[in-house]
C-alpha cells in the first residue's frame, strides 16, 4: 500500500509539473542559425531574410548569429567558423563565391546550408533559392528588339555573375529575333543595390 502511494504521488506530480510548465515538459533546444552575407543588411533581399530571422529570434524560435559586408576572400572562412560553432542553418548567398561555399558544405554534412544561388541543390545539405526572372528578360528583350530605332538594346547589372547569364541570354535572344542585326550592351556597375 505504501509503495501504491508512493507511485500514485510521483505519477501526480509529474502530471502537475508537466501541466503548470509546458515548456519543460517537451523542450527543445532551438535551432542555432547564422547568416553571412556579402552586403550591408539593409540591402533589399537581405534585409528581408535579416528581419525574418530577427523575428523567429525574438519569438523564440531560434538562436541567431549574423555577419554582414563579408569580402569574398573571406566567405569561406567564415562559414567554416559558423558551422564549427555548432550551428545547424547557415544562411547566405553563393553567387561570387559558389564553389567554395559547396566546398563547405561537403565538409559539414551535419549542417544545413540555405544558399542564393544559380546553381542546384547539392545533396545532401545545400539548399538554393534564387529570383528566378528569365522570363521577365525574355519579354524585355522582346519589347526592346521591338521599339528599338538604332537596333541596340542594354542591360545593367549589379556583377557580371552566374545569376546574370540566364536573363541576360534571353534578353539577348529575344532581341534577337526582332532584331537580328542589333546589338546588346552589358554594363556592370560592381555593387549590388
């Protein structure tokens, strides 16, 4: 009877814990997640990544580590620095520094990377998301071979980079087939905005 009642107060207890703190019932550790990128956080696209995952920080979701203006030269480094620190997600872009980064993420299994880049995925922890706006160039082209009265068209661009190439080759296509003897000018200006 003793022993009964001994387990009944334990088993009671453990439900009244469990029941008044939730949290430590079921906790988990959060995901530890870094970002590295090449520009300032205010940038467009980073801007939007920095704040979504400042506020999964701030609800608690996630710890959060970020790294803004990082030189190409030292991209590589820094990934490797944020993976052996024991972080799970490492956020970025690839575009300049593609090879390396894939490098890395071979490296590190364990980890997951979420990358902007031209590329693939790379199985089996490299992720990608791009602004994927081929067809935008390929009307563009269109439109331009079509108004165009000295048959040249142009493209200005942040870095001549992988990225680049597929909206740049259908704008030049496009133009092509209204314009054959027309001419696309290229203009990078090293910066993106």
């Amino acid at each position: 009877m003793h022993q009964t009642f001994k387990r009944r107060s334990l088993v009671l207890l453990a439900t009244a814990a469990a029941i008044a703190l939730p949290g430590l019932a079921f906790a988990q550790a959060k995901t530890k997640v870094a970002a590295l990128y090449t520009v300032p956080f205010e940038q467009q696209w980073v801007s939007r990544l920095h704040k979504a995952l400042k506020a999964a920080e701030a609800r608690g979701e996630i710890e959060y580590k970020a790294t803004e203006n990082v030189s190409n030269a030292d991209y590589e480094r820094v990934m490797r620095e944020y993976a052996t620190a024991g972080n799970t997600l490492i956020v970025g872009e690839a575009f300049a520094v593609e090879a390396a980064a894939r490098k890395v993420a071979k490296d590190f299994p364990k980890v997951s990377f979420l990358m902007g880049s031209s590329g693939k995925p790379q199985a089996p922890n490299f992720s990608v998301f791009d602004n994927y706006i081929q067809e935008p160039a390929y009307l563009s082209g269109m439109i331009a071979g079509g108004v165009t009265k000295t048959n040249k068209i142009g493209m200005v661009g942040g870095f001549p980079i992988p990225e680049g190439q597929p909206p740049d080759e259908r704008l030049h296509g496009r133009r092509q087939g209204n314009q054959p003897q027309g001419r696309v000018q290229r203009e990078f200006h090293q910066q993106l905005v």
